[in-house]
C-alpha cells in the first residue's frame, strides 16, 4: 500500500472518528438529554461538523485522491472503491462551506426541540418557523451544486448515490395504479379482524420480547443496545458498537416488536460490514434504499410471515395469554397484515404504506422547487391524505408532524423506504432460490442462513457498490418493482381470499 493512500486512510480515519461522535451526540440528545440541553448540543455538533468538513475538504485531500486516482485504477479493488467514494464525497463535500454545515447543525438541532414540543401539543406552528429555516438551508445547500435536471436529484443523491427525481418517479408511477388496484380489491373483500392486537399490553414484556427476536435474528447485544427515543432509529459508532432506540405505543403496542425487528435489521447491515472497511469511505450501507431493504425484510418479509409466527406465538401467546386466550394462530397472522388505510406512515401495513411516501415525495418536491409553501404544509398533507388513502388526520400530530425527518433537515430520504420495500422483494426470490428450506429454518427460529446470505451478498460489500450496482450484481436486474406487486398480490389474495 503506497505512502499516499496510508495518508489519505488516515485523514479519512480522523473524519469518520469526528463523525461517529457526532453520532454519539446526536443518539444521546434523542436517549438521554434533558430537554434545556438542546442549543449547547446544537453547538458541539455544529463544532464536529465544521471540523470535519475543514478536514475532509484540505487541498491536500485533493492532491491525494488525484494521484491516487491515477495509481489505482481497477474498481473492483477494495482500494480503487475507497478512492472512488472518497473522491465522489469530496467532490460534494468541498462545494459546501464549513460554515454552513455548521450554521444546518444548529438549525437541525433547534428545530429538533421544536418538533418534539410541536408534536407533543400536535400544534404545526409551533415548528413552522424553525421547518422554514431548515427549507431555506436545503435551498441553499443546493444552489451550491451545479444545475440539475430538478434540484431535488441533489437532495436524493446523498441519500441513494446516482438516482434521479425522474427515475423514481417513473419506479413509483409504475407501482402506484398496480397498488391501488390491490388496494381496491381488499376493501372489497371480508375484513379481517384485530381488536386483540389494540388491548392493553405490558410494555415491559413487549420490549424483553422484542429483544429475544431481534437475539435470534443474530443482533449482537455484546455489540449494540436497545433504548427508547421518540423515534425508532438505529446508529452506529463503529463496526462494535450499533445501536438502536425503539417505542411503545399504547395504542399500538405491536408496533414495538416490529420496529425493533425494522431496527434491527438495519443494525444487522452495519454489523456485517468488513470490519476492514472501518474509518475508510467504504464503511456502512450503501445507501438508504439498500438499508431500507434490510430492514423491511425483517420486519415483513421475515416478521410478518406465517412460518415466522409458528415459531414465535406459542411463546407470544403464553406471555400474553389474557389478550390472546381465543387467538388462534392464523387470526394472529392475519390481525398483523390487515389491510386498512392508516394515519402513522411507520404503522402502516405494507399494501399501503409505499402511498405514504409517495405522498411525501411530492411534498417534498414541492418544497424544494416553491410550488408548496411551508406554512400550508398541513392543509395540503391532509388534502393528499384524502386523496391518496381516503382519510384525513384529526389533528398535526397524526399528520404532518408524524415525522422527525424534516426536523434533522432530511430532505430528500423518503423515497429510500419505498425504494427500499422494492429491493427487499428483489432480494427475497433470489433468496427463496438459494436457500430452498427457508421457511422450514424459519419455523424452528432458525435464521442464521439467511442472515449470513445476506452478509455474503449485501452486508459485506458496505459501499463498495452503488445501489443500483448491487442490486443488479445479485439479482441480474436493476431497481424494479414487479418483484414487490408478486409479493404482494401471492400474500394478501390468501390472506383475503382474493
């Protein structure tokens, strides 16, 4: 290995380390800090930031990746990726004043507090000025780059490295009319029934639950932990240290266990990274579309599905034998995949929940090209609630302020989910294909094939590929959603008779 890409592993070791405290920080502010902490921490991230950034953007990184670029030219090599993602992140890094990151990390950090205040008195204006001033600095942040085809391809080009406004929407514009048909179909058919799922539960036995699945799973409690926040949300420190948070809804207490098996999932992607690949350019996920489809394969695809729970419910049952005395097993099975137009993007079944974001996407559009104003936010989220899954929120806190996304600034995220829910169907016949027992292993609790395919196939490479790139590697096509609407369509025509 030559003096320069040591010296190059080196600052970029430095950066990582400056951005993983960050990280540290950020999970404490969500965790543990009190609640006047909020504009101190908005200063120590935004000092992380500005240090980072001035370090990262050096002349001297530049003269490096130059030369460096000319020495190692195959791609395919752990060393050419390295160089190829550093030069890409320098490259964006370096149109971006360190005084601005710093300036967004106060922003994100004041209008983080404001959320959580806004949310909890579900009174939108609360945070109108503070998501304005985050808007404003999105807009900023893109006038930075060069003119592209719609200024938010800069904005989705953090998120999932390459993809273009227009590609997802053709994805999506594609998807939508064949989901709404399935949609259609299912308000047709005999309801299913749930009321034992919306009892009360213990939220103590909930949580220890939720963590003896995602133990099985392989997450690594020696090597991450589970705490509460207001948002499920997982992080990672270092290839040891992967955490996650997680919530109890007293309306929904379900929706603990599957969040953590969502959390997890994503936990498992940053644990089963090359541990070479720690503090290089090549640490973590790919993009948030490829760990979208880690998490919602364990949560759905794994934690929805009937052999999952033929393991799983005697011991669910036994722990909550009130609630689920005259519960059979396939009511249970079919409680957990009802189909019903929701409120809560992250509770929504999977027939749904792709509209979720599509609305989202368009607001998003909107608020970066001016055609939305922020402080009509509420009236057009409700209005394209209306029109997407014929429902209206009651009140902010079920509607636009659901989402702690725009608080952080995070604009341009949330076709990565849908996104993701697409790559996770794409992965799981190829799969199906590998390992043919899969849903014998899975009915005996048994998931470590599954979990080391996709260390082997995914976990591994961290962000050696783009997203499309691995996806084609493994499956032999690119992002494509006709993988997704066969799942769907097999999945809930037996569950309702279709």
């Amino acid at each position: 290995m030559s003096d320069k890409l040591n010296r190059l592993k080196e600052i970029v070791g430095e950066v990582s380390d400056l951005g993983r405290a960050a990280s540290v920080l950020g999970w404490d502010q969500q965790v543990n800090m009190p609640p006047m902490g909020g504009e101190a921490r908005g200063q120590q991230l935004a000092t992380l930031g500005k240090i980072a950034q001035e370090k990262f953007t050096a002349d001297e990184v530049g003269t490096l990746l130059e030369d460096l670029k000319k020495e190692y030219t195959d791609p395919e090599t752990d060393e050419g990726a390295m160089i190829r993602v550093a030069a890409r992140n320098y490259d964006k890094a370096k149109r971006v004043p360190s005084s601005f990151i710093a300036e967004q990390a106060v922003a994100a950090s004041k209008a983080f507090e404001a959320w959580v205040e806004a949310k909890s008195k579900s009174d939108f204006k609360i945070f109108l000025p503070f998501l304005e001033k985050n808007v404003e600095l999105v807009k900023k942040y893109v006038s930075f780059f060069p003119p592209a085809d719609h200024p938010y391809d800069v904005l989705l080009d953090d998120y999932e490295p390459g993809m273009k406004t227009a590609e997802v929407q053709e994805i999506f514009g594609n998807l939508r009319p064949k989901q709404v048909e399935l949609i259609k179909a299912i308000s047709e058919a005999k309801q299913v029934k749930d009321k034992f799922l919306h009892k009360k539960y213990n939220e103590e036995k909930l949580w220890k639950f939720s963590e003896k699945i995602i133990a099985k799973f392989g997450y690594d409690f020696n090597r991450g932990r589970q705490d509460k926040a207001p948002h499920p949300f997982q992080t990672s420190f270092s290839v040891n240290d992967v955490r996650i948070t997680n919530r109890y809804e007293e309306k929904n207490p379900m929706a603990t266990l599957f969040s953590a098996m969502h959390e997890a999932g994503h936990a498992l992607y940053e644990l089963g990274v090359n541990p070479a690949y720690e503090r290089t350019s090549l640490e973590s996920g790919t993009s948030l579309a490829i760990h979208e489809s880690q998490s919602r394969m364990w949560e759905n695809l794994v934690g929805r599905s009937l052999p999952f729970w033929e393991h799983f419910y005697p011991d669910l049952k036994k722990t909550f034998s009130s609630q689920l005395e005259d519960v059979k097993l396939k009511q249970f099975y079919k409680a957990i995949n009802k189909v019903e137009p929701s409120l809560i993007r992250v509770n929504a079944d999977e027939a749904t929940y792709n509209l979720h974001i599509m609305l989202r996407l368009e607001i998003e559009i909107g608020m970066v090209d001016g055609s939305i104003r922020i402080k009509d936010l509420p009236e057009i989220w409700n209005t394209k609630m209306k029109e997407y899954l014929g429902i209206t929120p009651p009140n902010d806190a079920q509607g636009v302020l659901q989402d702690i996304h725009w608080s952080y600034g995070s604009i341009g995220y949330f076709s990565t989910y849908a996104l993701g829910n697409i790559v996770s169907a794409q992965l799981w016949e190829k799969i199906r294909k590998d390992i043919k027992n899969l849903d014998d292993l899975t009915r005996k609790g048994k998931f470590e094939k599954l979990r080391e395919w996709l260390r082997a196939n995914i976990h591994q490479y961290g962000h050696k590929y783009d997203p499309q790139d691995i996806v084609q590697k493994v499956t032999g096509s690119k992002i494509d959603s006709a993988a997704y609407v066969r799942y769907l369509t097999k999945k809930y025509s037996d569950i309702y008779d279709l």
